[in-house]
C-alpha cells in the first residue's frame, strides 16, 4: 500500500486507496483486538491529550485505515470541542511530516513515499491560490480569508497586511499555517459523519473511554494558581473593566467570578483582587459568587465554554493560543503550564 496515503490520509489517493481494499467495517469493530481499531482510538486520544495525532505506525494498511475509523468515532462523540481538536491534531501531524518529508527529500530521493508541498498544494487546490515572490509568497485574497477565518491572532488581519489587487504577501512560516488550517478544513468538513446503528453498538466501549477522557481534560479542577499575566483574554478584559469601576453585566459577572473560583481565588478575595471600591458592586460581587458559584468546589459552576462567550460578546482580543481551547479554564491551564515564570497574586507583597 502507498505510503503516501497511509501518511496523509486526507488525500484523494488515501480515498481511493481505502475504496480500494474494501474491509468491512463491520467486522473490524467486532475483532477485539483489531489495530485499525486500535489505531483509531490512539488517533483521537492523542488529539485530546496532546493536540496531536502520535506517530504513524508501521503498518501502512492499518494506517491508512484507522482514519475513517477515527472520524467514526469523533462523529459518534459529536461534541464540536472533540472535532475541532481532532481535526487540528490531524493537520498538525500531517505538517510535521511534510517537514520531515522534505528533509529526507533533500536528503535522498524518496520517490512516492513522500509528498512535497507542490502536490500538497494541489491537492488542496491552492496551486493557483499561491505566487512565490523573492521574499515570501502572494496568496489570493479570496483564498487567505477562507484559510485564516480561524485564527485568532490580530497579525491576520487583512488591515495589517500587504495587500496588491486581491494578493496577500504571506512569509514561509504564514504558508505553512496557511496550509495546517487548509488541511484542517479539509478533515473537518464532512464531520460529523452518519454512522450506521450496528456500527455504534459495536463501538459503545471506544466511545464511553473517549468520552470520559475528553471529559477529563475538558475542565482542570486542580488549578490553585491567581497569575493575572496569564489569564486568557476574554478575563483579562473583564478584569480590566472591573478595576476601572465598570459595571459588568449578569453574564461578564458570572464569567468572572466562576472563573476566579475555579482558579482557587477565594471569595473573600474577590472585592480586593477586583479592587472594588463601591459597596454595592461588592455586595453584587459577593452575592454573585454565593448564588451562582457556590462555597463548596462540588457546587461550583464553571464558566461558561468558549463557544458561548463568543455567541454572547464576551470573547474577545482571543490570540493564537485560544486557537482550539474550548474553555477559558483550559486555555488557562495551558498558558500557566506553558509559561517559565509564574506568580501568584496571593504571594505579591
Ligand atoms: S477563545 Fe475562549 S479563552 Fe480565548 S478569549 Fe475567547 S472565550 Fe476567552
């Protein structure tokens, strides 16, 4: 079997190659220790637990194959969270091992075991989409806006960009980004997937497993760590508007102070990590974290999911790295995890 497909199984030719060898899928869910199966939960558990698919393995057939078995399973999960982030650990392996397969090409001639980024591009239909200039690339308007309608960072913007009669200039790195999100769509776009009811029964234990990890992962209930400088944006812009003495809202309240409870901030803390000085926005404050928060951690409602901040204005100035998170409290947890310094409110002097 091509290892193209197997390795970029997103392809026309993975398509075709799947077609072509015909396994019932029937009966892969009913083997116990089938490695398609196998395969594919490693697929989606890898997506959750690192953002990335891990490292193919050496059996092509079962490469190949452990695709559609994973976006069976992605689509019997249907949780948008799941697919976004599945779809983006599929993009980002198949972009490491672009960049692994042009180091070997340049090292030996690898014939059709690899794929360079002129087949990648067109297979993503972008070929026409992309001038090579002396210093960079020019990608088609049309096509940039499609590619990035998912990125957060503000150096998107079309504003801040060189814009010549409906071409953007984009640098090496950009079109790499560019083409993680092409192949993101492209893995994304038919998901969720109808599956067959004798193929759900079949898949029930897979299911439930995923199910419980992505639950896991979706809220972080151990964070007791206050570190202002790495709160998401969304909060810092309610931290921000609540210290300069702005009322917030039913729902910006409650997104604040769900969310400094659940870092560990007690409510007695609130008025002065807030610095509220006027009593009645305090009484609010304190009410606010009583009713709705609740003093016992197994009481204790999170604040809300990314998705519903975005459809209620409350996100905003989101960045690259709110790219995927979900929640703010995840977003949170990677920030704090990923920074080499962190400092606690509560030990400042
Ligand atoms: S994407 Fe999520 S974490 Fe980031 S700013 Fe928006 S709501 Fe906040």
């Amino acid at each position: 079997m091509d290892a193209v497909a197997a390795r970029y199984p997103f392809l026309a030719v993975a398509r075709t190659a799947v077609k072509e060898a015909d396994v019932d899928l029937g009966a892969v869910v009913q083997a116990a220790d089938s490695p398609i199966l196998a395969r594919a939960v490693e697929r989606v558990e890898g997506a959750i637990r690192d953002g990335r698919v891990p490292d193919p393995v050496a059996d092509h057939e079962v490469e190949l194959l452990s695709y559609p078995m994973a976006r069976v399973l992605v689509s019997l999960i249907n949780e948008s969270v799941l697919t976004d982030r599945y779809a983006l650990a599929e993009a980002r392996r198949a972009m490491d091992l672009l960049a692994s397969d042009r180091e070997t090409a340049g090292l030996r001639s690898t014939g059709t075991q690899s794929l360079d980024r002129e087949n990648l591009l067109a297979e993503l239909e972008l070929t026409d989409q992309l001038v090579v200039e002396d210093d960079g690339y020019s990608m088609a308007v049309t096509a940039y806006l499609r590619l990035i309608s998912a990125l957060r960072d503000s150096s998107w913007r079309l504003v801040d960009r060189r814009l010549t009669t409906g071409w953007v200039r984009i640098d090496e790195d950009e079109l790499d980004i560019l083409l993680r999100e092409a192949i993101r769509h492209r893995v994304r776009v038919d998901l969720p997937l109808e599956v067959p009811d004798e193929i759900a029964n079949e898949l029930t234990a897979q299911v439930d497993a995923i199910g419980n990890m992505l639950a896991d992962v979706r809220l972080p209930t151990d964070i007791d760590i206050v570190s202002p400088a790495q709160f998401p944006p969304c909060i810092a812009a309610l931290v921000e508007q609540a210290r300069a003495g702005h009322s917030l809202g039913p729902v910006e309240r409650f997104t604040l102070v769900a969310f400094l409870r659940a870092i560990g901030l007690a409510t007695a803390d609130l008025p002065s990590f807030l610095e509220v000085d006027s009593t009645s926005e305090e009484r609010t404050l304190l009410y606010t974290a009583s009713r709705v928060c609740g003093e016992s951690s197994a009481t204790a409602y999170p604040p809300p999911m990314c998705e519903t901040l975005e459809m209620l204005g409350v996100c905003v100035d989101a960045d690259d790295r709110c790219m995927d998170v979900g929640h703010p409290l995840l977003g949170y947890h990677r920030r704090i995890t990923a920074a080499p310094d962190v400092t606690d409110w509560r030990e400042e002097p």
